[in-house]
C-alpha cells in the first residue's frame, strides 16, 4: 500500500483496462468481415455458375437459376434471428466472444455446403440440406456484422469514428475479390464439366483455411471500452431485443430503409448481374467474373474515400448526396447493360463507386442510434431487415423484371429503393444516421 493510500484511507484505484492498438483493432474488424463475406459470396457466385445444374436439374434453365436464387435469399431470413440471438450475447457477454461464435457458425455452414452430395446422389434432399446450409451462413452472418462494426468504432479515437468503421466494410469487397477470384482461376486451369463435377467445392471447402486466421486474429483481441465501460457501471440490460422494440422501434425501422438503397445497388450489381452477363449476354464465366472482380477493386477504392469525406463534410450530408446519385444512376441501366462489355463495365464502376461511398458509411449510421447496452443488437437488426429487404429478393426480382418488363424496370426498381433511402434520411434525427 502507498503512503497516499494509507494516509487518505482511499481504496487502490482499479488498473487501467488494456487498450487493443488500433492496428490489431482494425485487422481483426476487418479480417473477419473478409472471411464472413468470402463464404457468402462464394454460394452468391455458385448460385449462379454451378447450383442451378447441381442442386436444381430438370426444370428449363430459368426455373433452375430462380430456384437457386431463392435458396441464396434463405440467407437474409436468417440473418435478423442471428442478430438477435447474437446480439443478445453480444449486448450481455461481450462483443469477442460473439464475434469468434459468429465466425465458427458462418464458417462451418460453409465448409459443409462443400461437402454436401448432389441431386443427383440423393435426390430432393440435397437442395433442403444446401437450404440448411445457407441458413446456417446467414445465421452467422447476422451476428458477424454488427460486432465487427461495434469492434471498430468502440475503439474509435474521438473524431474518427466515420473512419475506423469504414474498416469492416472493407470486407465485403475484399471478399467479393476473393471469392470471385478463385472461381476465376479454377475457370482457367479446369474445364467446365470438372467444375461443375468437384471444383466448385474447393472455394467451400478452402474457407478453413481463413477461419482459422480468423479466430487467430480475434482471440488476440481485448473487449472494447464502451462494453466495458458499459459492465463497470452495471449498464446492460437482461433481456436486450425487449429494451431495442420497447425504446427504439423508430430507429429500427428508419435504420432498416436507410440501407436499403445500398442493398439493392450491391445485389444488383453483383449476383444479378453475373447471372444476366452470363444467362442473357452469354458472356464466357471467366470474362463475367472478371468485370465483377474488377467491380470488386472500384468498391473497395470507394469505402477509404467515403470515410475520408464524412469525417471532413459530414456522414449525413455525404449518404444524402450518395443517394441521390444511386436515384440518378438507375435511369442508365437500360442504357449501359446491354449486349457490350465495355458499356457493362461501365455499369459496373459507377454501380460500384456509388457502393463504396454507401456502404462505407452504412456501418457507422446503422449504429449511431443506439446507447451501448443495446448497439450490439440494435445495429445487427437494423442491418439484417435491411438485407430481407433490400438484398433477400433483389437478383430474383431484376431477373423477373426484366424477363417480363425489360431492362428500364430493372433501374426503377433501383430508383425506387434509393427515394425510400433518402426519405429516411431526411426523416432521421440529425447526428443519429
């Protein structure tokens, strides 16, 4: 005991928590967005390349790739009871240990998808087991997001928040890139028919490899300040999905449409787009996943400019002007996707830019709303309803309306999404998006 301890009768003063360094901080929110993201996208690029055929056969060509498209919307049904058991957790426990769960559940889903046995093998059950499967991926998914994000920005130096919660949502390009890049070179050193036989199991099946970098990375981290600042002053809440619906039902629902612009544009320009490139355009597989990878690169170049400019000008002001492109955007899609690569390409860098400068910021917003006892699960929900929304049906209605509409459709659906967005914002309390 000091002399000051023993002179004032204070008790010893609590050590200092140990701080992560922010460059742990950001490897680990982003790493693990990489990898959740990798093995969602990978079954988004299945969808498209090998499900229809494996898991579908039988029905004319469109009802096997619509078919395989509502298997890849399981997903985003499961991601807001991910986010609320997750959440729950996360909210109660602490933002590690959910995250290193979250990441085992995604992960696991994925590898078995890759081990799965086609119609072929055993019939009708192989597409009720890849549903399973992509539910399980969602599953996780729901509880991966919010936690990376809150892993970020609770760690956050003030005056920086817009810029280490652009971290995480590095991870989706990154994924993207990843994913789309694999089955590229498969496609280039494997025919066709050993790819639809075994090969597309091996982007599955590989996803081990980054979990185990994964769990290395977060298991190295310490709980962030907020959450425990949040245990030391017996903030947290027993129950808290009851507390979010009870208190916070505006900002849930506000929160849900303020992305739902950034889902749309995102699935649009990704897994609907692979498939019209590829279906409709008869575009080569490998020319198709190239000018995704390629959307890939222009995503992630946009999400460092996003946070750069929302710590200069405002994330409100910077989301409102981004929409407002995305509304203007979508009246070029009759224009730019049509029977020319270059012209598709073109879709694809102002459709992706425009993603960048969305989903940078998205993170951020969606959590913003909400005090620390319930973030963790206020900021999942919110970004999972978003993707039932916005995302779960996206591919399957562009490819519905354009079979029965033509292209032009297609942009107004996108339009659409981006006026709901931006009534939303408007509607939001100033400093709470």
């Amino acid at each position: 005991m000091s002399l000051s301890t023993a002179s004032t009768g204070a008790s010893p003063q609590k050590a200092a928590p140990v701080l992560n360094s922010p460059a742990k901080v950001l490897t680990a929110s982003l790493v693990g967005t990489t990898i959740e993201f990798f093995d969602f996208y990978v079954y988004a690029t299945a969808a498209v390349l090998v499900f229809p055929a494996l898991f579908f056969p039988g029905a004319d060509p469109m009802t096997a790739l619509l078919a395989s498209f509502a298997t890849f919307s399981i997903a985003f049904f499961a991601r807001p009871l991910g986010a609320v058991v997750f959440g729950h957790f996360g909210d109660r426990v602490g933002r590690k240990a959910t995250l290193v769960a979250a990441l085992l559940t995604m992960g696991i889903s994925t590898v078995i998808i890759g081990l799965l046995p086609t119609y072929d093998q055993i019939g009708v059950v192989a597409p009720l087991l890849l549903a399973l499967c992509r539910f399980g991926q969602g599953f996780g998914l729901g509880g991966e997001w919010g936690g990376a994000v809150l892993m970020a920005t609770e760690n956050a130096p003030e005056g920086k928040k817009n810029w280490y919660g652009m971290f995480p949502q590095l991870g989706a390009p990154a994924g993207l890139f990843l994913s789309s890049g694999l089955f590229w070179i498969l496609l280039q050193f494997m025919p066709q028919e050993a790819l639809l036989s075994w090969g597309w199991r091996i982007p599955f099946i590989a996803s081990i490899l980054l979990i185990v970098v994964g769990l290395w990375v977060r298991l190295s981290i310490t709980e962030t300040p907020d959450f425990q600042k949040a245990i030391d002053n017996e903030e947290r809440v027993a129950v808290p999905v009851v507390e979010l619906f009870r208190n916070h039902k505006v900002s849930i629902v506000l929160g849900t449409f303020v992305a739902l612009a950034t889902f749309v544009l995102f699935y649009i320009c990704t897994a609907y787009l692979l498939s019209y490139n590829v279906k409709v355009v008869q575009i080569p597989f490998t020319d198709a996943l190239a000018i995704q990878i390629w959307g890939s690169v222009v995503f992630g170049a946009f999400i460092p400019l996003a946070g750069i400019l929302a710590e200069r000008f405002g994330r409100r002001l910077i989301l409102t002007l981004t929409t407002v492109l995305i509304g203007a955007f979508s009246f070029l899609v009759p224009v730019l996707m049509v029977a020319d690569e270059m012209r598709i390409l073109g879709f694809v860098t102002l459709g992706m830019a425009l993603m960048g400068l969305t989903y940078g910021l998205i993170g951020t917003a969606l959590a913003a709303p909400f005090p620390t006892r319930v973030r963790y699960t206020g900021s999942s929900i919110t970004f999972n309803f978003a993707g039932i929304f916005g995302a779960s049906l996206a591919p399957y209605i562009a490819t519905w309306l354009q079979a029965s509409y033509g292209l032009a459709y297609v942009g107004y659906y996108i339009c659409a999404a981006a006026a709901i967005t931006l009534i939303c914002i408007f509607a939001s309390a100033r400093g709470k998006v």
